[in-house]
C-alpha cells in the first residue's frame, strides 16, 4: 500500500533546501506531496520569531544550514537578502500545485544560484527557473491556494519548515527539520515506534512553568 509523506515548505527555508535532497532516503512505497506554506503566519500563529529574526541566531542558523548542505551533497548560497518576502512566490507555487521537480527547480534559484524572489524582475526570474507563470503571483485563486495551505498546516499542527506530515492510524505524525529526517525514517520503517518506550510516556509529561 501506498503510503504519502506531505512536504510542507516556505522558499525562504535553506534548511528546506537540504531536506529535499534527502527525500530519495524514503521508503519505495513512500510518495511526497509538496505543499507551500507561509511560513511568517505559522510562527504568528504559534507567537513564535524565525530564527533569522533573532539577531544572536543569525548567523548561527545560516552557518548550520550551510553545515547540513555539505553533508548531503548540497552546496548553499545564500541570497543576498535573508529572511526575504517569499510571498508572491509562494503564491505562484500554490497557484501551480508545484510538483516535487518544479520545487526543486524553485528552491535552487534561491539557494544554489542565490536570488532573492522579492522583486520584479527576480520574481520574473524565479518563474522561469521554475517554469511556472509569474502572472500567478496576483491570482486571486492562487492566494486562496496558499492561504488553505497555511490553515491547513496549523490545524495539523505544522510549527515551522519543512515539516514532513505523515497519516497515522489514529491522525498523523509531524516530523520537523532536517534532523528529524532519520527519526521520520525510523517511524516509517515501525509507525508503532512512538507507541513503545522510551518514548511512549513522552505524552504525559506535564508543564511544570510557563513564561507569560
């Protein structure tokens, strides 16, 4: 039985980036479903900042990426601009129902040719890369598209990018980041992993304090 893998991301993400070079690491009988997302209204969403936008964070987060690229054969450029207004882009990928080639396509303008989708004329750019229609960036079904997806990954439970979401027996499973890839891998070679020890009593740890 076929089993699907959503791949949630928001062009803005380098980590994003290396996780699709991992994606071949999946099962045979694993299919993947990109799915672009806003990745500002998530962290709204949650009250939470990116990690581009603490400044003691940076340059750390960029060096980590760049780090986790060269593991696994991806070599990172960053744009010019970072964090950048992935917007209009994302817009265009949702408008397009981008499959994983045209994400791929997309994800290595920005972080291998290192551009910045925020302008006109690299927006024109970016949809020739792609090989998708700038004139999507101002579609109104195009921003319904991505908006749904946004909604959508928040009810699931989605906090931040890439976010690898898996159906479950009893709902999904959402895995975060390029290092939750093995953990994923794990899962789906044994989708009752996290129902054993050591993990099984992770569900009923409590919060001792919260910061207000």
């Amino acid at each position: 039985m076929k089993r699907t893998v959503e791949f949630h991301y928001d062009l803005i993400s380098p980590f994003a980036h290396v996780a699709l070079a991992r994606l071949d690491e999946l099962p045979d009988d694993v299919t993947v479903k990109p799915v672009p997302v806003l990745l500002g209204a998530i962290l709204h969403h949650w009250g939470q900042r990116g990690p581009a936008e603490i400044s003691a964070k940076r340059l750390h987060t960029y060096r980590q990426s760049v780090f986790l690229g060269r593991q696994h054969g991806v070599d990172i450029r960053f744009p010019p601009r970072h964090p950048f207004n992935p917007l209009k882009a994302l817009r265009m990928m949702a408008g397009a129902d981008a499959d994983l080639e045209t994400v791929r396509r997309a994800f290595d303008f920005v972080f291998s040719q290192g551009r910045a989708p925020d302008t006109d004329e690299e927006l024109a750019g970016f949809a020739e890369a792609a090989g998708i229609a700038v004139e999507l960036a101002g579609d109104d079904a195009a921003k319904a598209a991505l908006r749904a997806n946004t909604d959508r990954a928040i009810e699931l439970g989605v906090f931040g990018v890439p976010s690898l979401v898996c159906a479950a027996k009893t709902g999904h499973e959402v895995f975060w980041g390029v290092d939750a890839f093995d953990m994923l891998l794990a899962w789906l070679d044994d989708e009752t992993l996290f129902d054993r020890e050591p993990f099984r009593h992770l569900d009923d740890v409590t919060i001792g304090i919260e910061r207000k």
